[in-house]
C-alpha cells in the first residue's frame, strides 16, 4: 500500500456480494436464516453488490438486438429493497447494461442517483463510467472502481469531446485474444484464405487505407468477413489459446486506482468477466488474464478485488494481505421472473413472439419434453454463494469469515433465487467446494460452527 496514503490505525468490515439478479421483493420475508443473512449485511460498514438488472419501468429504453443473455430488468423500487438490505456501494458494469439500449443504463443511473447510492462502472459517458465513486463511512472514504470484460455490442461507454458529447456505457476492460498453432497448420491456414479470396480482399482493404488489424509479419490473421473481429494466429510448438488485458483499457483502470489510493482510506475494484480458461465460459476455472489483472490491481494499491459474472463461485487468494474473489457467484438468482421480454428473445427459443408469455420462454430454455431441468440453471452451483465477511483492524486485513448460501436449488420457480443461510448439510458442502477451489492459491479456510474463516494475520 502507498504509505501517505495507508490506512493505519482504521477499522473496516466489508461485506461483499457477487451478481444480483434480483427481480421481486424480498423485505417482507421474516425467517430467522434471511434475516440473519441481511444482519451480516447492515452491521458491515461497507456492503456491496454487482447491480446485474437494469433499473426502470421499460419506458425509458428500446429493447437492443442483442442483449446479455436474458434481458435483465428490474423495477426502480427493487433500489430501495437493496438499500433496506444494507447495501450501500454498487458496481453496474456487466453484459446486461445495453439490454435496454441507453436508455434503460440513464434510468437506471437516475434511480440509483435519486436515492444517493453510490455506484461505479457505468456513466454516461466513457470518462463518468471509468471514474471512482466514494461513499463516507465510519470506517473512513471508502472508493470503487468497476469495470467489464464480457462486453455485448453497444454497450462501452463513449469518450466525451470538446466538440461531441459521449455515450453512456460501462466501463470496458476488452480482451485480446490469439491462437497459436504449429507452422504447418499456419501455412494450411494460408493457403485456406488464399484459396476464398481473403488474400486479396486484405490487399484491397490495404490499398483503399483499412488495414486488417493485427496482421503483421510473426503471426496470421484469418479475416472474419460477416463479423466485427478477425482472428489472430501466431506460430508456436503448441495448440493454445491466449487472452490479455487491452493495455489501453489496463492503463486507464489503474489510473483510477492510484487516484482513488489518494482520495480516499480505503480502494476496491470489481471485475465483471465471464471468461474462464481456454474458451471455457460459465464455469470456475480462472483465466492467467484474470489473476495478472487482480495482482496488478493489488500492486497498483487496491485493498480488495471482488469479481463476479460467472454465476459460479472461484477460488479465494491472498495476495499481499489483500482478498481476490476471483467470482462470488450469485447473490439472487431471479431472472426467472422478469416480467416482459422483447421479440428477439423469444425467436432464439423458437416460439411465436406474438402469443408466447415469458412463463412459456423459460419452460423452453429451462426444461425438457419430460419438465426435468436442463442448460445453466440446472446446475446446483449456480444456486450456492458465500458470504464473506472482511474484516481489517489497524489497516490490515485480519480475517475473513465465510457464510454459506442457499438460493433455493430445489425450490420452484416462484421461490427459487432468494438467498438464505445455508442448513448444516448444505453448508458443509459448499465449504468443501469453496475450500477445493482456493487450494491452488494456497488459500486455508477453517470450518467453524456454521461458517468458514480464512486467518491472514493471526
């Protein structure tokens, strides 16, 4: 940590979530292992939450030809239900952002910004979503910075100008991504692109001044002519498949980090990715790109990196006294009951847009002929989180306590999607799990009664 700006001598608990796919109200419920849950929540000084719904009453945005997966949204009000919970810091850059074009990102922002909470990632221009957002606690200024690898056309924010507005977006971190092959498969590669024509459209597009990008001298590029991005190839002894940081998006995320380290006691960084290794997506294998970015995160004066956007959970490590939550998988889990889908979601499942109900849309992307559960949601892990607790006395990082989560696997749809604590079976399990999947990083965690903890100076 820079030492003129360091922390010593503060206290701070921080109690952070992964994606909240939250679409009805949950304040009412009164059953002890709910309630427990949220008293975890309003007694941290610091709660946080990837805000994964857009926020409005469908008005303010177009549907977009593309969305994120399901078209997330979310009445404004679910805002106060967040708060009520205890919530008080967001992050907003995910792939569902541009589901409801820019309008539903300025509705969103607008009620979040009605009722002063603080959120990070999202802006209505490039410069506002990259920027830290701060919030005042006892603890001392707390700031975040968010940003997104999986990003879905149209959604970046747009860079403002002396002489042209920008755009409201979120706050990119893009990946570049190369494969390797041996020579003979690159000369095999060659001679494809010869033999379609893709050689000498690359010469004219040359000539008329639009290169292929990333086309050079040590490597291949395979132009994708129906799509936006062409893909690289480099000569090596072995198949693999390479992604990295965009250096221009690193290089602007971690100036915002060395100004919030100035601004502010304490500094952390959420990461929205999807991404897993080699072309694995959805699952709890973690990408090199990933740890290299939350090392130069930590390195770059972060106190905390929260990642999410999988659904599933991923390993804990330690790095520097500092906690990397490589995915805290789901918070809630409801975009089973969002109220209203637009045409275009309906035609992926083959239904009739013009007399199918979204009751009907999720019986087809969720279940089979026999109504037995099928495809993401029909996996256990997307339905079991943890809760960590952080706690730093004296500016460091001393435990950090894990509370099991339950959504509700087995429940049905209407009451699947709400977490609570975790029975003793069920806890067990997911420690165990959360336990395996942090052994990589050296990581220990201590089963106690009822929860997992992780000592880092004891």
């Amino acid at each position: 940590m820079n030492p003129i700006y360091g922390t010593e001598g503060q206290n701070l608990t921080l109690a952070p979530v992964g994606d909240a796919l939250v679409t009805r109200k949950f304040s009412m419920y009164e059953d002890p292992q709910f309630r427990a849950l949220v008293d975890e929540i309003q007694d941290a000084d610091v709660s946080f939450a990837n805000l994964e719904v857009l926020l409005h009453d469908y008005e303010e945005g177009y549907p977009a030809a593309q969305s994120g997966g399901t078209y997330m949204r979310a009445p404004p009000w679910i805002a106060d239900e967040l708060k009520w919970a205890g919530f008080n810091l967001f992050a907003a850059a995910t792939n569902h952002a541009g589901d409801f074009s820019h309008g539903g990102m300025v509705a969103t922002m607008d009620t979040l910004e009605n009722r002063n909470l603080a959120y990070a990632g999202l802006g209505r221009n490039l410069a506002a979503a990259r920027a830290p957002t701060y919030i005042d606690t006892p603890a001392g200024r707390v700031a975040l910075v968010a940003a997104c690898t999986t990003i879905t056309p149209g959604s970046i924010a747009g860079e403002q100008r002396s002489d042209m507005q920008g755009r409201p977006g979120l706050s990119p971190l893009r990946l570049e991504t190369r494969y390797t092959i041996p020579e003979t498969v690159s000369e095999s590669l060659r001679n494809l692109s010869q033999k379609l024509g893709l050689e000498a459209a690359k010469e004219r597009r040359e000539r008329l001044g639009f290169p292929v990008p990333g086309e050079d001298t040590d490597g291949f590029t395979l132009m994708n002519v129906g799509g936006e991005t062409d893909i690289d190839f480099e000569v090596s002894d072995e198949f693999a498949i390479h992604r990295e940081v965009n250096e221009d998006d690193a290089e602007a995320i971690h100036r915002q980090i060395a100004a919030a380290r100035k601004q502010a006691d304490w500094v952390i960084i959420s990461l929205h990715a999807h991404e897993g290794t080699d072309a694995f997506f959805n699952d709890d294998s973690v990408p090199e790109f990933l740890e290299t970015f939350a090392h130069d995160c930590i390195d770059g004066g972060a106190d905390a990196f929260i990642g999410h956007g999988p659904h599933v959970l991923r390993g804990i490590e330690i790095y520097d006294d500092a906690p990397i939550f490589y995915s805290l998988g789901n918070f809630f889990m409801q975009n089973e009951t969002v109220t209203r889908l637009p045409a275009e979601i309906y035609g992926r499942y083959d239904l009739d847009p013009a007399e199918s109900l979204p009751a009907d849309l999720f019986d087809e992307r969720i279940q089979d002929a026999d109504e037995k559960r099928i495809g993401f949601l029909s996996k256990r892990s997307f339905w079991e989180t943890v809760l960590p607790i952080c706690e730093y006395e004296n500016g460091q990082l001393e435990t950090i306590r894990l509370y099991p989560l339950d959504l509700g696997y087995e429940e049905p749809r209407p009451r699947r999607g709400r977490p609570v604590l975790a029975d003793d079976d069920t806890a067990e399990q997911i420690l165990e799990s959360i336990t395996e999947l942090s052994e990589p990083y050296g990581t220990t965690i201590e089963s106690q009664d009822g929860y997992g903890e992780i000592a880092v100076n004891t």
